[in-house]
C-alpha cells in the first residue's frame, strides 16, 4: 500500500487553517488564510465535519409526568402542555417535523436524551406524544426543518389572543 504523504500534508495545513481561525469550512479557513494551501498540492479542500445526521426514520420514546417540574437541559420547565421533544446533538430550538400514523407535527428540540438502552433517537414530551396519538415507543418520521430561538416558553402553547374590547379572547 502506497501512501501520498503531499496530499495528506496538504489536508492536515488545511485542518490545521480550520481549526487556528475558527473557521466552519474549508472555503472558510481558505479566505482566513489568504487561500495559502500546501505547496504542489491541488486536492480538494476537506470538509469540516457536519452535525450528526438526522435519520429520516427512527424509534422515539416519550416522557411524561415523572418528569413534570424538572427543567429541561434547554432551560423549559415540563407540564404536561408543553410540546417539544429531545434529542442528543441537535442544538435547542432546532424545529423538527414529526410524523407518525398520518399525524404531523412541528416541535422544537427541548432537551437531551434520550437516553434509554433500546436504541431510540427522539424522546418526546406528553403533549407531543399525545397530539401524535402515540402511546407507546413507536417508529416515527422525522426531518429538521428549521430553527428558532430558545426561550423559557418555548414549546408551551401561545396564549389565546386578548381583544382589547372586550377583554375576552379571540376566536378565529
């Protein structure tokens, strides 16, 4: 076996460019660097490495009262309203669409886990669980598909709106 050592000096100057400007990418440390790369190399740039792929479909379990009070690793406190679900890399706030037996559902990531010993990859709240109608550990879809702030509110349900008229709720 043959090894090119030009080639692998050229990745590790531009891992190296990655790593000492805090670059994301390649085009990123390249443009820190003035575009400087090894000498007498023309491979391409290596990627940085990307996040933990979200698999399309995956087992998801669901948390529930034992749980309710406690604050999620995102900073939410758990009732059984709130609606969100946890995942071990995905960062807070990341919005993912679930769906499960023709149900669907938009959610933002709350928390991390889970972390049980059968291989499943998202746990959801009660009322996430709940609004898909699962009971149970089942086999969910699943893509992200976007990303919103984290707040301490978020995944509760938005307050009905308040007429000013009134002073009772609007109904649409």
């Amino acid at each position: 076996m043959r090894f090119d050592f030009s080639k692998k000096t050229a990745s590790l100057v531009l891992i190296g460019a990655l790593v000492s400007t805090g670059a994301t990418t390649a085009a990123d440390a390249s443009a820190a660097t003035g575009g400087a790369s090894a000498p007498g190399t023309s491979a391409p740039a290596p990627r940085a490495k990307r996040a933990r792929k979200v698999r399309a479909n995956a087992i998801a379990t669901w948390f529930g009262p034992g749980f309710y009070g406690q604050k999620t690793a995102c900073g939410q406190t758990l009732t059984p309203s709130v609606i969100g679900v946890a995942h071990r890399t995905l960062p807070c706030g990341t919005l993912v669409k679930v769906s499960y037996n023709g149900r669907t559902l938009t959610i933002p990531v709350l928390d991390r886990g889970p972390y049980s010993h059968i291989g499943a990859e998202w746990d959801l709240t009660a009322g996430a669980a709940q609004a898909l109608g699962i009971s149970e550990t089942v086999r969910i879809g699943t893509r992200v598909v976007g990303s919103t702030a984290n707040a301490p509110t978020l995944g509760l349900p938005a307050a009905p709106a308040v007429s000013p008229l009134t002073g009772g709720a609007v109904s649409g």
